[in-house]
C-alpha cells in the first residue's frame, strides 16, 4: 500500500509525516478531504471575523493609495 506524506500536522490521521487514514479523497480544488482537525486544533484556529475583515480592509486601502499615486505621475 502506497504511503501517503501528509503535511497537515494537525489532522487526527497524521502519524509521524504519513497518512494513517484507510481511504484518503483529494480535491483538486480544495486539498485533502479527509483532512481531520485535532480537537485542539479546532479552537487554535479560531479567529475573530471582525479582526480579519479589518485587516483586508486597511491592505485595500493601501492599494487604491499605490493606484492613486501611479496615475498621478501620467
């Protein structure tokens, strides 16, 4: 049976690098549907949605402040 390296160092299937999962299904798209979050993983990952969107917020600004400045110099 092939061994599967797995770089996901939280999912419960994970064992010393490899997969221990019996079937393993990959999405192009999205990854490793297989992928099994540790219960303490689950609660690390939580993120205020709030915080987030203000971040992407202020990196558009920033942006639309570049585009701003390049168009001036035509």
């Amino acid at each position: 049976m092939p061994r599967i390296r797995c770089h996901y160092m939280d999912c419960v299937f994970v064992d010393e690098g490899y997969c221990s999962a019996a079937a393993v299904e990959l999405d192009p798209d999205t990854g490793c549907a297989t992928y099994s979050p540790t219960d303490g993983a689950a609660a690390e990952n939580d993120w205020n949605e709030e915080e987030e969107l203000d971040e992407w917020d202020d990196e558009e600004d920033e942006e639309d402040e570049l585009w701003e400045e390049d168009e001036d110099e035509f």
